[in-house]
C-alpha cells in the first residue's frame, strides 16, 4: 500500500509539472550536473535468463528501450570522451547533459543493450574486465548469490563454513563477528551477504564459494551452457557507437590489492584492449567503485585521461575529480510503476535523486 501511494504521489508531481517546478527553482544544479548512468546487464526476457541474473545489476531490453528514448528526448546524451574533454578544459557542460556507462563486458551488451543504442543513435562506453573476455568464468560476486539463493544450504551448513573460517588478522574484516545473530542475517540477505565477502581478500573469498559448493553440491559449472561474456569479435563490432574503457584485468577489489598488483591490472588490461580492438584506451572505471587517493594517482600514471567510480553523485561540475567522477546505478525496478510496467515519473524521480539535488 505504501508503495502505491509512493508512486502515485510521485506520478501525481510529475505530471502536474510541480516536481520540475521544483528543481528549476530551487536545485538549478541539476540542468548544470552531468548525469552519468552504470548499467551492467540487459536482458531480453529477465524472467526466462534468471540464471545469471543478479538484483540491481539488470534491466529488460523493452525498459532499455524505453530509458534510452526518455534520455533522448530530455537530455543531451554524449560520450564520455566528450564529457572528460570539457571538464579537462573547463568548458562549460550543455544543460542537461548525460552520459550511457556499462561495466564487466556482459555478452548481452552485444546482444540486447547495441540494438536499442543503434535504434536511438547514442553513444556508451563499456568498461570490460579482460581476463574475462571470451572466456567462460564468470565473477565471483555472481556466483556467490547464485550459490547463495540457489545452493539451498541450511542455516546451520552456513554458520559452519564462517565458523570453520582460518582468519587470521590480514584476512578477517574489521567489523566481522562472527555470531549466530549476524550469521542469520547474512544467510537471508544476498546482497548483504555479498557486501560482507567484499570485505575478505580473494583467496579467502575463493575458499568460502568453494566451500560452499561443496555443502550444496551446486556446481557453477554444470549450469553454464554457453558464453556469458563478450568476446573481441563483438566488442569490435560495436565500436562505431561505443566506446571501451578499461576495467581492469580480474575485477579484484583495488583497495585490497598490493601497488603492483594494481599497476598490472591498469596496464596490462589497457595493453590488451588496445592491440585487440585498435583503439587508444583512455578511461578507466574501479571494480567495485574502490579507490584511494594514492590509487588515483596510479590510474594517472598508467596513461588514463579519467577514472568513473560508481558511488552516486556526482560532484559539482566545477569541481570535477576526473579520477573520481561518480555514477547512478540503474536497474529494472528503480522506474517499475504499478504492474511492474516503466513509469516516466519513477524514472525522473530516480536520476534526479542524485546527491546535492533532490
């Protein structure tokens, strides 16, 4: 019921022309401040591919559509490029500017999300995690909610496998206890559950799926029929709309890594996408959206012109971080009206939510 009169009240502002009114009198920043997009996958039938769907990171082909024609007729959609240009030189960004990001390098990019971004004439940038290409891995966040919501271990196997745990000081996260209280949270909850591994390094984060796994019986593996991921064939194919950017080599979590580790994954990954599609990489976005000061520092130094986080945002214009520029997710259900169906007024609500507007 609260989530009806939510969207009604919100359809009831956006229509009436008042929720514009607002932010044109009192948030002029947000005609000023860039509106730069994450996607991750889109898929054609969300309820038939649910095997390698992750909630948050998704959105349907026909919502896809129905953004994309939103954005064109509201803002001035460029390129990424284009916008690190204008901040590098400090020009002023046209009113209403917006930008089309995606990250990991999902084969559906190619599939699904290419045609509606041909169908509209915009450009994006896909941001791929190279030791993934043309391959069949896929990552580790995705295969631990898959183990979580589909390998069916008791609340008790759960507990074991973190009671088990050989922490020791480097590889334990600060704000870990391991109790039974916050054990059954975690075992409910699959993006905590997720938040929490983020905190463990990879080796101990491998060890628990595995662990896992082997308590389920849920192979990973067995489930996987096809190629999840682009390939460079479709990657080169799209480069006459879209830009690639750099994700790094393994999507590891840079906060956790040590400075040459760091530095490999920045120049390794640029190396490659450039002698594969014959293009300058330029841009790079953090996994995960971790970084540091010093790692920002390391992104400069290996040859890129900015880096994208993904913590929502962004930040005033005049004071642009080009190695910190943020992003608003998007997702199927953040514009899902009454019905499930898109709703224009969610949407509007939705990306002019962003932090110093709304």
């Amino acid at each position: 019921m609260r989530r009806t009169f939510k969207h009604i009240l919100i359809a009831a502002l956006y229509y009436s022309g008042l929720l514009a009114l607002y932010l044109f009198l009192f948030k002029p920043s947000v005609r000023k401040t860039p509106l730069i997009l994450m996607f991750h996958q889109v898929f054609k039938n969300p309820e038939k591919e649910n095997i390698l769907i992750q909630d948050g990171l998704h959105v349907s082909q026909d919502t896809f559509d129905k953004q994309l024609s939103y954005l064109k007729k509201k803002y001035n959609v460029i390129s990424l490029s284009q916008l690190v240009e204008l901040l590098e030189k400090h020009q002023s960004l046209p009113k209403k500017t917006a930008v089309i990001t995606f990250d990991d390098g999902w084969r559906d990019n190619y599939q699904y999300a290419y045609p509606v971004l041909k169908k509209h004439n915009l450009p994006a940038i896909i941001f791929i995690t190279t030791d993934f290409i043309e391959s069949q891995k896929i990552f580790w966040f995705l295969e631990a909610a898959l183990l979580h919501q589909k390998g069916r271990l008791s609340e008790g196997q759960f507990y074991k496998i973190f009671e088990d745990l050989p922490t020791t000081k480097e590889n334990l996260p600060e704000t870990s206890s391991f109790n039974r209280k916050n054990i059954k949270f975690l075992y409910h909850n699959t993006e905590s559950f997720l938040e929490f591994l983020k905190q463990f390094d990879s080796s101990m984060i491998s060890s628990i799926l595995d662990r896992m796994s082997e308590l389920s019986g849920f192979r990973l593996l067995d489930r996987l029929t096809e190629r999840w991921m682009l390939n460079w064939d479709e990657i080169k194919a799209m480069t006459d709309l879209v830009e690639i950017g750099s994700h790094g080599c393994s999507h590891r979590i840079m906060t956790r890594l040590r400075p040459e580790e760091i530095m490999k994954e920045l120049t390794a990954s640029k190396k490659i996408i450039e002698e594969k599609t014959g293009q300058p990489v330029s841009l790079f976005a953090y996994p995960n959206g971790d970084y540091s000061a010093e790692i920002e520092k390391m992104v400069c130094q290996a040859g890129y012109r900015a880096a994208i986080a993904t913590s929502q945002g962004p930040s005033s214009p005049d004071g642009y971080e080009l190695f910190a520029i943020k992003r608003l997710g998007v997702h199927e259900g953040m514009a899902a009206g009454i019905g499930g169906c898109f709703s224009r007024a969610l949407f509007y609500f939705a990306i002019n939510r962003r932090k110093n507007i709304l």
